[in-house]
C-alpha cells in the first residue's frame, strides 16, 4: 500500500516530529536526515506529487519539504498551476523566500520554465518580490530571458509598477550584445518596459526609465 500525496505529507510531519533516528543515527553512522528521507521515500510512489501538491505549494511546510527533497524528490517537477510551472516558479511568484531558497539550495534549476516561457525571475518580477529575485540572481538567473510574449523580467516588472525590482534589475549583468537567442541586450529591454510602464500609466517607473537612458546617453557620450 503506497500513501497519497495528503498522506505522505501527513507521514513527514509525524517523521519529524517523532524523531525516532536521533539515537541510531549515530550506530549506524548515518545521519537522520537521511534515514528519515529514506522511511518516506519507500512508503509513497509520489515524492515529487507530495512536494508539488497544492497544500504544500500555497502553505509550504518547510521541514517536511527539506524531507521530501532527502527523500528523492524532483525539485524541478511541473506543478498544475501557473501553466504547468515548475514548483521554483510558483514559490517566486508567491513570494516564500523561505522555500525558493531551500529549492535552490538542494540545486533546482534557477531558469526552469512554464508552459508560457516564464522563469521563476519573471514571475517574482511581475509579483514584485524583490527578496525572491535578489535570491535568484544571486544564482546566476537570466535576466535577459523572454517568455513566449518576447517579454523579459524587467518588462513584467515595468508593466507592474515594481520600482524597486525596476531599478535592481536594470542593475544587473546582462547579455552584453543581445544577439543570443530567446534574449534581449539591456538597453533593448529598458526601451520596451519603458513603454509598457508608461500604458500602464507608472509615471514614477517611466520617469525612473528615462533618467536611466539619460545617464546611458552621457556614459556613452564620454567613452
């Protein structure tokens, strides 16, 4: 009998809480971590379900998570939210720092994509979650990535409103020339989210974008 993804869940909170390894840990000379990883691993077919479950994506617990991934599961496994979007993607777009740092940690893939080409920086970038693209970034994450729509970060970020993303974003390293495929180069993308921006009526984002371009103008100008 193999449990369900509720029951697995389920069964992760009582390994943790029981924590009935603590002792033989250190018989066996294998830590508990691992051998509680290993009692959920053979009760469920369904690790990587369990992880993406709707309960644990939209009120994630964060050890029985931890215990999960020690288990086996596939970090980068498609979610059924978000256009099938890996889980990375829908805790960036919640904002849980907490489990996109633990996801990253146990090296999910920073630039997985949903169905429409968004990353997990797009979706933080649309949701303005500054905390959550500090740590993508932080993981080499393609700023210059377009989704299916040719749309980057820094475009979702503009036609938002997030000034404070705006303004990290445009800071960061890009593809210098913008001639690599599904990219844009930097000032290619300011151009488009300045547009977007200013339909959305963002006058503080718009105004943010011209005074970049200016000091673009100028830099270039004395080199």
């Amino acid at each position: 009998f193999k449990l369900n993804r509720q029951q697995t869940l389920e069964l992760g909170h009582h390994i943790l809480k029981a924590h009935i390894f603590k002792g033989l840990s250190k018989k066996v000379g294998v830590s508990s971590s691992v051998l509680q990883g290993l009692w959920v691993s053979y009760s469920t077919e369904g690790l990587s379900a369990a992880l993406a479950s709707l309960r644990n994506l939209y009120t994630p617990n964060i050890k029985v998570s931890r215990l999960l991934i020690m288990g086996g599961a596939n970090m980068n496994y498609r979610t059924e939210v978000l256009n099938n979007a890996p889980i990375l993607c829908v805790h960036a777009h919640l904002g849980y720092l907490e489990t996109v740092a633990l996801l990253l940690e146990f090296g999910a893939y920073v630039d997985g994509v949903s169905e429409s080409g968004l990353t997990p920086l797009s979706y933080a970038a649309a949701a303005g979650h500054l905390p959550v693209i500090t740590a993508l970034c932080s993981k080499k994450a393609k700023v210059d990535h377009l989704d299916k729509n040719g749309q980057c970060a820094l475009v979702h970020a503009g036609l938002r409103g997030h000034l404070e993303v705006v303004k990290y974003l445009v800071q960061c390293e890009w593809n210098t020339d913008g001639q690599q495929a599904g990219s844009f180069s930097k000032s290619h993308a300011v151009q488009q989210a300045l547009i977007a921006a200013a339909s959305m009526g963002y006058t503080e984002v718009r105004d943010c974008f011209v005074l970049f371009c200016f000091v673009l103008c100028f830099v270039l100008f004395l080199f």
